[in-house]
C-alpha cells in the first residue's frame, strides 16, 4: 500500500466519502469493541504524559497495511504500529478510517493529526505534509494470470491496473502509458476484481498486498517477474511543522530497537 503505495496527485482530491469514524477507545488506539491487551492498558496510565490526545486517519482498505474487520474494527499492520506508537507515548489516540483521495486534505484541514496508512513518504508529499522516519519499506511486483499471456519481460500491448493516486500508479504513468491501456482503480479490491474477470492483464501491487492476494487465489494467479526495488519508504505523515512529528520518531526509535517493529511485520506480512 505504497505511489505500499501513493503519489501527489491525491494531494487535490476531496471527491471521496467524508470521515467514517471507526472509533478506538485507546489506551493504546484500539477499537472500542476490541480488548486491550494488559500491557498496553496498562502502558497508558500513570506517568505526567499520559493523556495526550491523539488522532489518527488510515485508510481501512489496503489488506494487509490496514482494513476493516466484520465488526467494524480497524485492523492490519499500520493500525497494529499506530497503537505501539500510541502505548509507548502513553497517549490517549482515536484512529478513524479515511479514504484514500481525501487523506491528505483531511489531515492539513485538522480533521486528525496524524496518518498511518501504508503511506509512501514521497518529494511531492512532502511538499505538504512533514514525514517521520519510515516504518516499513515497500517493494513491487506483477500479479498476473498463470495461465495468461502476460510477459513482465515485454511489458507492451496490456491492460495493465493499480490504484490511483500511488507511487504504483505513477509508476505505471511513467513507464508504461505508452505502449500499454492504464487502469487506475480507487481501491486494490476493484482492481484486483478485473483482474480475476479478465479485464486486466496485470495488476502491480506492492508484495506484501499481492502476497496476502494470492492466499486465495494462488490457484490461477501469480507474482510474474523480479519484484522491483522502486525506493518506496512508508512513513507516519503530520502536518508541516507539528511538533507530534519529533514525539512519533523516538517512539518508532524505540519500537525498532526493543523489536516490536519486527514482530509486527513478522505476524502480518511473513510468507
């Protein structure tokens, strides 16, 4: 997810459906109908930090970085970081789902303070929004029919699908628009939909997304070619200037060195 995941041009986008509040009681930003653990409960309470308030959008529908479970609740590997980052500040946070277009917007218009959605910390974001250190770096790679006629080794003459407003979707723009018919999707889901129907050819999605794809579907589809290296760093995105951003890298800081950063991403994106 990632532009695993997004480019600028989201950046004036507002179009899609306004703030959907999947609220989290937090001691360490979870879901109101969701337990907290002991440890994080407990992480929350007791010293003259405790409380701050924090508010954090993801987008809810980039299985495995984030989505929404059955129940409502927000879960996935960003959501799983956000609340680590909230336990070891001993804040008091809320996350809510956002979709992707508006996610920007939503932020500098203080909707949240904070995004936490698989989002690539790229020059023209940064352009507008302060990232913190990355949390997660992303490669890319082809999902294509096993059976089809799709060759990552001649990339011409396809219908070739990702979502909008990435780093993949400029991907494509940049490198593929013109011997190729471009899709731009406004969720992986959609796309991945054509894909299986057979109105693609090929959908490029970051591997952790294919990966957790192809749990149900390895019987016909597969990650075609090299997965590429496009130097697609995920990253915590605050307003310009907002002093949260210095707070959030030393607790990303602390969650790489004590390794819970690593076994998050063990428990969502291990093979």
């Amino acid at each position: 997810m990632s532009y695993a995941a997004r480019s600028a041009q989201q950046l004036g986008r507002l179009s899609r459906v306004a703030l959907c509040v999947a609220a989290v009681s937090v001691s360490a930003c979870q879901p109101a109908n969701d337990p907290i653990s002991d440890d994080a409960a407990s992480a929350t309470h007791g010293t003259a930090t405790s409380g701050k308030k924090i508010r954090i959008a993801t987008e809810g529908a980039y299985q495995p970085f984030n989505y929404t479970n059955s129940d409502g609740g927000l879960a996935g590997y960003d959501v799983d970081v956000a609340k680590a980052v909230c336990a070891e500040l001993k804040a008091d946070c809320q996350i809510v789902a956002q979709d992707w277009d508006g996610i920007i917007p939503g932020l500098l218009a203080g909707k949240y303070d904070a995004i936490v959605s698989g989002m690539s910390a790229t020059p023209e974001r940064a352009a507008q929004v302060d990232f913190t250190q990355p949390y997660y770096k992303n490669t890319i790679v082809w999902l294509a029919p096993t059976t089809g006629k799709f060759n990552p080794a001649n990339i011409k003459g396809y219908k070739l699908a990702t979502q909008r407003s990435t780093t993949l979707g400029q991907y494509l723009q940049d490198h593929f628009k013109t011997d190729n018919d471009l899709k731009l999707y406004d969720t992986y889901d959609n796309a991945f939909m054509d894909l299986k129907s057979g109105r693609v050819d090929s959908v490029l999605a970051e591997k952790v997304t294919a990966s957790e794809w192809l749990k149900q579907n390895h019987d016909k589809f597969a990650m075609m070619g090299d997965e590429i290296d496009n130097n697609d760093n995920i990253a915590i995105a605050v307003r310009r200037n907002d002093a949260l951003k210095g707070e959030l890298d030393q607790a990303l800081t602390t969650l790489k060195n004590n390794g819970q950063l690593d076994k998050l991403q063990q428990q969502h994106f291990a093979q």
